[in-house]
C-alpha cells in the first residue's frame, strides 16, 4: 500500500511495501495482580500479572520488567524473577509486552509496591567528636552512629551495645546498652577502642570499629588545600592530598552558630577527593562548617576546614556602632559583628556613612576583618551623624545611627596651655626665692611689714629740743636707721605722767612750727582716742588736776600765726581736760589694737578714800 503526499507543486506516492500485521502490532499493557516476597528466600520478590485482554492467543508475548527502591528515581529492567534485592526494602514494580514477532512494545502498566523480607541490621558508619579535656583530668567524647550506606530505608534497630576499653588492655572493658544514636563517653587520656553493634529480632549488625587517639598523640597531615563552590543544584567541596595512599576520607558538617552545635553530620568518601549534596539537604541563610578528615586505616588525621553558604541574603541587622576618643578634628568608631545567626551570607566589607550638620555626606569602605576606623579631617566644634553598613554578596543593612560633636579645644591643646602657665608660676617663685635668698630684709618687709606696737612707744619720754630733733632724725637717717627707729621702745611712765604729759604739749608748741602743730594735734587726737584706763575702784577718785602753769601769751604763741592762737589754745586746752578723771576711770572695752600691747601703771590713792586706804587703780597708756 503507498503512501500520498500531495501540496501546491504536485503530488508524490511512495513504493509499494508490504507487512506482516503480527509484526506491526501494538497490544494495550498487562496488569501486575501481586508484589510479594517468598517465605523462607531472603532479598526476593515474587510479581504476578494478567495476560492483556486483546493480546492474539495464538502469539506468545514477551515482558519487560523494571523496578525502583521507593526512595530513588532510577529504574532498573528486569524479566521475570527479581533476585538479590536488598533486605526489608519496598520496591515499586511496571511491567510491559509484545508479541513476540511484533516491533512494538506496549505501555507500561500501573505501578505496584512490594517489601522484601527483613533481615538482621546491615551495618553502622561510627564517627566521634572529640571534646576539651575536663579539670580533672578526663576527656568527654561524643559517639555518633547511624546506618551504614547501603542498608535498607526500612531497617529498624532494637538498640545498640557499646563496649571501649585502654588499647592493650581488655580487662578493663565497659559495656554500654542504649536505644540513642548518639552516647557521651568520659575517657583518660590515653588510647581508647570503641565498638559498636545495632541490634533487632533477627541478629546483629557487623562491628563497627573506631580508634580514640591518646590525648598528646600527634596526628598526621595531609590535605593542603580545600575549596567548596556552588553549582545549579549542589554543593562540591573539593580538596588536595600529599599523601596518595590516604584513598578515605570522613567529611563532617554542621551549622555554625553561636553557640555550640546541638547535632553533627557526617559521610564517608572513598575512592574520591570531592564530595557533593544536594542543596535542598541544607538550609538557606546558613553558615556551614565543613571539614574534611583523612583516614589511613585505623587513624585519623588532622582536619582542613572551610565555610560555606548555599544561598545568601542580605544581613537582618547592621553592626552595633559607637564613636570614641572624640578629638577637635578626628574621631574612632567602633563597631560590633552581627550575630551569626543573623548575617545570613559571608561579610565582605563594612562601609562608614557620616555627615555633618546641614553638609554633605562622605563613606569610608573598610575590609571585613576591621571593627574600628579612625575619621580625620573632621571640623572643629560640629555635630555629625554616622552610621555603618555590613554588606553581603547579596546586598547591605545599615546599623544604627548615632550622633557627636568635635570638641572646641583639645586635650593637647589644653595641657599646653596648661604647661605654659604652670611653667611662668613656676619660673616666677624661682626667681622670687631667688630675690628672697639675695636680699631677705627687704622680702620680708615686703611680705610682712612691722607693725608698731604703741605700748613700747617712747614718744612720751620726748622734751623740747629733742622732740623737734627726733623729727629731724627722718630727713637726714639713711632708710636702715628709720626703720630701727620707727619702733617703739617700751617705756616706764613716772607716777606725775599727766602733768608731765600737759607741760610737753606746751613745750611742743612752742618749739614746732605751725604745720607741724597741725600734725602733732591731730595725731595726739588720734591717740587720745586709742588710750584705755582701767581702774575698778577710781569711780568715786578726787579729779586729777588738769592746772596748767601760766606762761606768756607771747611764748605760747609766738610760733603760731596770729588769729589761730587763741584757737589753738582752747583746742589744746579742752583736749588735756578731757583726760580727766572720768575720762581716765571711765570702764569699757579696750581698743582691739591696744588689747595686748599695754603698758599697765599701778596710782595709789590715798585722799578720799576712807574704807579702803590702799587701793589701786591701773592706766593703761598707749
């Protein structure tokens, strides 16, 4: 029979062929009735069908068979009898037909699930992690186990028995029965063996076997570099050995976080110097640890560690940051990492962003290894905000926004200053101590000037010629010999000290002239008021006699110009009485200048006095 084709140009027919109707047939796919082990036959499955409805009965038909784990993705075809399956194993079974002269195959039929029988566990990978020793002295270590790679999906332990002891020492062999995959063992440091079997109904799984070196033993390294990257869908960690004899390696890993890992993985590579997972096996935003051990029969060597990521985000907080040592022009921030668990990708820089008031903002970029910077060229006596931001390959997020002000003088600036005026003071007393040592009498009348004291005055004594000779003495005495005279010298008064007292005072005006009568009056009225007399039995004295002995007008004033004479005298005059009596035995509180510096006279009274003869007064006079 040909075949036709025809379109706008012609048309076309093919040869003529012929077939054979049983070669070209297409039946519709059997179904399978039962997937089912066989008693007694261990790793063996048992499938039955039916024969399709519109299959020839004249034509034999041949099967194909394939079958999958539950678990995995990969067919395998098989005819017939399923032999050497895995133990205690759910299999997924299809099966299709033809006939045996046709060229087609038919669909396959549904799928159908079958478990082989269970056997005793098929094995245990053990692996340890090795912790700080203890105080006293004992080593925590903790054992790891799971089911070997290769054993059934179904496969159920009962428990597992765990027994170690000392290398070269089996006397002292512990036994440890649990239903955990994980056991906490405190050993001494030194060598240890650790087995551990799985158990169910049905018998043991092999030892397991695992060395626990000696606390100061050295291990052994061989792996000089190592790289983990990113494919479409999987994590590689590839490294290099220079030790070609090492063919096994144990990959372990875990998140890093801050605090201590509550669960490790782990997995055996043979044969191989990489190691791949898939993606979806391990959380986003989550740093890894990896490290890759070399294993040389029954030692372990040192591992080589790396980190990665199998996707990065954007940090979830930015750095803690604060400013300090604040100077005139420069400032040091400093600033905190992000938690792990909150970083969400490896840190590749750290970008400072600081502006001042009302100006323009500047940033700094720093490697991620640097948690402080120093700012310069700051203005003087100016607020700036700042902030900084931690950035990822996937972006950056700022951290908080603080705030400061330059000062207006600096530290340094402040002890110089400082250093400058302590420096003057220091210089000054020098060379006042020096001017003191060199010349004393004058630093010290300088310092502490001599203060007369009126009790050892000798103006009393002064008569005549001599007075006006003593007033002389300060125009012609060199400055040494005044200040020797200037003070007082003490000084007895006689018993007659009043009258003589009046009769100086007329002596004194007839010899001074009148500016220095002016002088002398004014200064005997000063000390008229500083004079103090006590006398607690002079209240009911006979008045002291104040008569003064006539002289001449002419002598008394002949040195005085006229028209002040008769004032002078009457002023001179009503000044001496008032030294009378009353005003000498008046009782009262004495002068705070003359308290301790008075010259005390004792006056017996005898007149008047009738009770008490003998009494005594005192005058005190300046």
């Amino acid at each position: 029979m040909p075949v036709e084709a025809q379109n706008a140009d012609g048309i076309m027919k093919s040869d003529i062929t012929y077939w054979n109707l049983d070669a070209i047939m297409k039946i519709e796919p059997p179904e399978i009735f039962s997937v089912k082990s066989v008693l007694g036959i261990k790793r063996m499955l048992q499938i039955k069908w039916i024969r399709p409805v519109l299959a020839p009965h004249s034509s034999t038909l041949k099967y194909t068979l394939r079958f999958r784990t539950i678990n995995s993705a990969y067919w395998v075809n098989e005819t017939y009898n399923l032999t050497e399956l895995q133990a205690f194993t759910e299999y997924v079974m299809t099966l299709r037909c033809a006939p045996a002269e046709s060229m087609f195959w038919s669909g396959w039929s549904q799928e159908k699930v079958g478990t082989t029988e269970e056997e005793a566990p098929y094995g245990l990978d053990l692996w340890r992690v090795l912790k700080p020793a203890m105080v006293d002295g004992r080593r925590p270590v903790q054992l790891m186990w799971k089911k070997a790679t290769g054993a059934p999906v179904l496969e159920k332990a009962l428990g597992y028995n765990i027994w170690y002891f000392p290398e070269n020492n089996t006397n002292l062999t512990e036994t440890v029965n649990t239903t955990n995959q994980t056991h906490e063992l405190y050993l001494g440091g030194k060598t240890y063996w650790v087995y551990v079997v799985s158990y169910n109904s049905l018998g043991e799984s092999p030892v397991a076997t695992l060395r626990i070196p000696a606390l100061n033993e050295k291990t052994f390294q061989c792996i000089e570099a190592m790289q983990a990257c990113l494919t479409q869908d999987q994590l590689v960690v590839e490294w290099q050995s220079s030790a070609p004899e090492v063919d096994t390696w144990m990959v372990e890993w875990f998140p890093d976080v801050d605090s201590e890992p509550s669960s490790f993985s782990w997995e055996s590579v043979s044969q191989a110097r990489n190691w791949t997972i898939q993606k979806d096996e391990l959380k986003p935003l989550w740093c890894y640890n990896i490290s890759v051990y070399p294993v040389l029969r029954d030692r372990v060597g040192q591992p080589y560690s790396t980190q990665a990521y199998v996707q990065e985000g954007i940090p979830s907080a930015g750095p803690v940051t604060q400013a300090d040592s604040i100077g005139v022009k420069t400032v040091t921030i400093t600033w905190k990492e992000i938690p792990k668990s909150k970083r969400n990708g490896f840190i590749k820089n750290y970008t400072i962003f600081y502006q001042a008031e009302d100006g323009k903002e500047f940033s700094k970029t720093v490697n991620s290894n640097i948690l402080q910077y120093r700012l310069e060229s700051l203005t003087r006596r100016t607020s700036y905000s700042l902030q900084v931001m931690a950035s990822t390959n996937a972006g950056g997020t700022n951290g908080t926004k603080i705030n400061f002000k330059t000062l207006s003088i600096s530290v340094l600036e402040i002890f110089f200053i400082t250093s400058l005026v302590g420096g003057g003071f220091l210089i000054l007393i020098m060379l006042t101590v020096a001017y003191g040592l060199k010349k004393p009498n004058k630093l010290k009348h300088l310092c502490w000037p001599d203060v007369p004291n009126p009790a050892e005055s000798s103006i009393a004594t002064w008569r005549g010629d001599d007075f006006k000779d003593k007033l002389n003495l300060k125009e012609s005495d060199d400055p040494v010999n005044m200040e020797e005279d200037q003070v007082l010298k003490p000084y007895s008064a006689p018993t007659d000290f009043i009258d003589k007292l009046v009769v100086n005072f007329e002596n004194f005006l007839e010899e001074v002239s009148t500016e220095e009568l002016g002088k002398s009056q004014e200064n005997i009225l000063k000390e008229e008021k500083n004079k103090h007399v006590t006398s607690p039995y002079c209240l009911h004295h006979p008045p002291i006699s104040t008569e003064i002995p006539q002289r001449k007008p002419q002598q008394l004033c002949s040195r005085i110009p006229e028209g002040t004479c008769s004032e002078t005298k009457e002023q001179l005059f009503s000044s001496v009485q008032s030294l009378g009596p009353d005003h000498l035995c008046e009782e009262g509180e004495p002068n705070p200048y003359l308290k301790n510096s008075v010259t005390t006279r004792e006056f017996v009274c005898l007149k008047n006095f009738k009770t008490k003869p003998k009494e005594k007064f005192s005058v005190a006079v300046a």
